[in-house]
C-alpha cells in the first residue's frame, strides 16, 4: 500500500470511530485490548499517553527500592523506620511532632482523637470534600456540619462559616484544596480563636505549600497530610498528622502506638503497586510498558477508597500505622518534594496562560502564598465538564473531575447552604501540574 493510500485508510478509519466508541473501546482495553484501544487513540488524534494526574512523583529509584522490601519480608515489621519517617517529615515541614499512618483518612481519625472530640460535638466541615473526609468523623460519632466555600481557591468562605457555628461546634476543618493555600485561612484562624475552636488543617492537596514562609498545617491546632498515590508524594498509600502542642502530640503518640502495621500480603501489594504505578503512569514507554505490568501485576492493586468506605462502613484494616517499607518509601520521596512542586508552579504558568487566552478565571493565589498545584482548578461549562473530550485535543492533556458530588466520589444531593459547592461540583476540572518532562 502506498504511502498516500495507507493515510487515506487511516484518515477513513479514524473518522468512522466516534469519541464514544473510543471510549468504549478504551474501557474494554482496560480489560486487555489496551494496546488496540492505543491504536485507536492515534488515529483519532489524541495524544498516546496524556499526562497523568496519579503517580507522577514516582521514578526509577523508588521502583528498585520498592523490590529490594519485597526481597526481605522479615524485616516489614522494623518500628524505627515509621519513626525516622516522621521525625524526616517534621524536621522538612517545620512542625515539632508528626506520626505516620496508613492513611491521610487514618492521620484525621488521630486528629479527631487528640482532640478530645466527643460523640455529639460538632465540626464545620467544607461542603465540597471527599467522602473519607465526613466518614473519620462519622465513625467517632461526631456531627458535621457542612459549610459553602469561595470559588477563587475553593476554601472555606469565612462569612459563610460565621453563620454555621453553634453552641455545640468544637472544631473547624479548613482545607486547602488542589495545592492552593485558602483565600481565607487567616480570617478563618482569627474566627476560631474568637469562639474557642480547634482548627484541624486539612494539608492532603497541599503538602509544601507555603503562607508568610511558613508551610500550611503549621497555623492551626493539628494538622493532616496524604501521600496516597493522587497526591503531593506517594507512598500508594499513607497520612501524616503534625502539630506543635505538646498536649496534642502526647494523644497523637498514644493513637499510633495502640494502632497496628498492615498486614503481610496487604503490605506486599502496596510493594508491587510502586512498579505497577510506574509503569502504567510515569514510564516513558508506558503506552506499552503499562498493559504488560497490569497483565503480571494488575490483580496485586488496591483501591484507594473501597466501597465499603463509599457506604460509610468503617473497613476492618482502618486505624494503622505506617509500615517499614512504606516508611522507606516516603523517605526517598520527601528529597524529591521540593523539585516536583518547582516543576508543578512551572506548569500553572502555562495554565495562566491557557485561562487568558481562552476568558477562564484562574484560581486565585494568596498574598504572601506560596502554592504546589497538586492540580490546576478551573471552571468551565457544566457540558465541558461532563465530556471532556475536548481537552485530550487541545491542550492535549486528560482532565480531572474532582469533585463530581459534594463528597467525591460518592453520589450526594445538592447542599442547598453550599450554592458555591454545588456551582464547583458542575463545573469544576482540574489539570494535571506534572508533565513529562
């Protein structure tokens, strides 16, 4: 066939496949036709392997270190790694106390606790969150109360907060969501302080973001931090909680040494999940690369929120500490922290960029702050958001849907005191701040 005529097959072909039959089509290669579905892709124009907006922090290194735990199983049990963790973690965010869980979730579960939060209390929470975030409260029995947010930095809007307090509010979660410091995080500290409220900082977007100098988490009562694979750095699965009172770290130490390590075989799929990850998200060759790991590994992957977590039941392996490997693991990527954030401001240039030319409003960003852009949030039409298919085209990136309900990603009826969340939910897409370099 001739090189004009193999252009007008392909050229035939790529117009006979629909968006939504290549959606199909990729879904299906998911179960094993990826390669096709990758096929399919060039012919239709977009690009083979978007960045993605998981696992990104991810290298080389980590996969070698990944392999040499799962060489030596004896030694998963070793307390001191969880230890030097924690204490590597503070020293690098300028916190006195830190402690290592199995879980952002499991870091909040143990703010809850050395805090004294009693069933009946209530907490003001954002209403724009993700389900594990009402869940830790849940589970300690402690009432939540939902407050709207602003749309320049989807934070908390103070003026909103002021009339959900009550008699019975013990605590305010504050979050800085998508690596964006809140627009008003000092307002909203000063408010606290006015009516003798704990404020736990929610850090899981934002970790190494920065206000007047100081990392966010550093400014509230206690704090919590992720490194689920998502987030600012993985360790696939993982939290911190940090706090400079030493009245709250004594209750944090008692919370983690009552807490038990993972499993074995829970702790050996996290191991294999590192390659796996890699391979599927960050290689560069991943195109290919990635349906051979998930054909040698795939079954070895764990979801980050279960179903059991989506229905609001407690899983039975919730409440544990970080283990050894793991621990390794987050020491690795805490040298890297401060590079991936460089390069994740780089990128949101080019978003700000991207949102003038096209009359989108970029998020705001804080006197004084220093933003990660864990991802870049932008509102667009409620259509855009629901097919996105325009983005694979120009600017050539795959978007994220956080949040697609008031509690991601479980489905939950508008909150009527939240009309700036509801707005967020319809509209709201982010863009990925790693690229490949």
């Amino acid at each position: 066939m001739s090189n004009e005529s193999s252009l007008r097959f392909k050229l035939a072909l790529a117009s006979s496949f629909t968006p939504f039959m290549v959606h199909k089509i990729t879904a299906l290669g998911r179960r094993g036709g990826r390669l096709f579905a990758n096929l399919l892709k060039l012919l239709q124009g977009y690009p083979l392997t978007p960045p993605s907006l998981a696992s990104m922090t991810l290298d080389q290194d980590d996969v070698d270190l990944a392999l040499s735990w799962l060489r030596q199983p004896t030694h998963w049990g070793e307390a001191d790694w969880g230890a030097r963790y924690a204490a590597e973690f503070a020293r690098w965010n300028g916190s006195q106390y830190a402690f290592a869980f199995m879980g952002g979730r499991v870091a909040l579960s143990a703010c809850i606790y050395a805090l004294g939060l009693q069933p009946g209390d209530e907490v003001i929470v954002p209403g724009y969150t993700c389900v594990v975030v009402p869940n830790a409260f849940r589970y300690a029995q402690v009432k939540i109360i939902y407050s709207d947010i602003e749309l320049e930095t989807y934070g908390l809007d103070v003026e909103a907060l002021a009339s959900r307090i009550t008699p019975r509010t013990r605590a305010i979660l504050i979050h800085h969501l998508y690596g964006l410091v809140c627009r008003d995080y000092m307002a909203v500290l000063e408010l606290a302080r006015q009516r003798a409220l704990w404020v736990i900082e929610d850090c899981a977007h934002a970790t190494g973001a920065e206000y007047n100098g100081r990392k966010v988490g550093n400014y509230g009562d206690i704090a919590f931090y992720s490194s689920e694979q998502s987030k600012i750095f993985n360790t696939m699965q993982g939290g911190l909680a940090v706090t400079n009172r030493p009245e709250f770290a004594s209750r944090l130490e008692a919370y983690y040494h009552q807490a038990l390590y993972p499993e074995a075989e829970r702790i050996e799929r996290l191991l294999y999940m590192v390659g796996l990850s890699y391979y599927q998200f960050k290689h560069p060759q991943r195109w290919w690369r990635g349906p051979v790991a998930t054909w040698q590994h795939g079954a070895k992957r764990l979801a980050s929120t279960t179903p059991q977590e989506e229905q609001g039941i407690r899983p039975s392996y919730y409440g544990q500490k970080m283990a050894a490997p793991l621990a390794a693991l987050g020491l690795n990527q805490i040298k890297k922290i401060d590079a991936y954030n460089a390069r994740r401001r780089e990128t949101a240039h080019r978003w700000d960029a991207w949102c003038q030319a096209h009359h989108y409003r970029p998020p705001a960003v804080v006197a004084q702050s220093t933003p990660v852009y864990l991802r870049y949030p932008v509102l667009v039409a409620p259509e855009k958001k629901q097919n996105r298919d325009w983005a694979l085209r120009e600017p050539g990136v795959a978007l994220g849907v956080w949040f697609t309900s008031h509690l991601h990603p479980v489905p939950h009826p508008p909150l009527p005191e939240c009309p700036n969340a509801t707005r967020a939910v319809q509209q709201c897409v982010n863009f990925p701040c790693l690229l490949d370099s």
